[in-house]
C-alpha cells in the first residue's frame, strides 16, 4: 500500500485574500469560491487543495498555526520570484539535512514549506 497527499486544507480568515495569495503566488486556479461557506477550491496542484474560513463548514483550524505539511516544487527560484512581489517572507533555505527549500507565510501567518523537488 502507498499512501499519498490526496488533499490540503488551509485555514484562512479573508477568502478572497487567500484565494488571490494562492492564484497569483503559486499559479494556482480558483475553481469554485463560495464566501457564503466560506470555501475556494484550488486547481493546479498534484492534489486537491481548499481555503476555509474556521466556523463555516470547512472545519475549525486556527490560521497561522505551524504547518504540518511540506509542499514540493521543481524550480524554487522560480517560485520564489513569483512570491517576492506579494510578501517579504519568502526565503529559500539550506536545510542541515543538505535539503533545500523555500519558506513563506501567507497572508493569515499559515507558514508553508516548499521542498525542492530531487
């Protein structure tokens, strides 16, 4: 058996922040938005990833807590001068385990890792 990432859900408090945060940093695609349940389905991603508002019906995590996953991508510095224009939080960093990977917060404090893909 093999387990994978089948899907990612972020708690956030202004939808529509988060959804332009994620669309334009990451090139992801906002394919359903609903700020009555205060829900955005993203596109683009190799798994399924949401934005919640905690308390709507996506769930009660806490925006801006530390993260419990590591994202992946092929080119860091690509990503990272995507991400430059929308936060001063991006950084890429050598890992001690001789990894590398790119660090940022999104608009709500949730701190994403971006592994390098090998």
């Amino acid at each position: 058996m093999t387990l994978g990432l089948a899907f990612l859900k972020i708690p956030v408090t202004d939808l529509g922040r988060a959804v332009d945060f994620y669309c334009t940093g990451f090139g992801l695609t906002a394919d359903f938005v609903s700020d009555e349940y205060g829900w955005a389905q993203l596109g683009g991603a190799d798994m399924g990833m949401a934005l919640y508002v905690a308390g709507k019906g996506g769930g009660d995590g806490v925006p801006g807590q530390d993260r419990d996953f590591h994202l992946a991508a092929d080119d860091l510095e690509a990503l990272l001068a995507r991400l430059t224009p929308l936060t001063a939080t991006a950084a890429i960093v050598e890992n001690d385990d001789g990894s590398r990977s790119l660090d940022v917060k999104d608009p709500d404090g949730n701190g994403l890792r971006i592994m390098a893909r090998s």
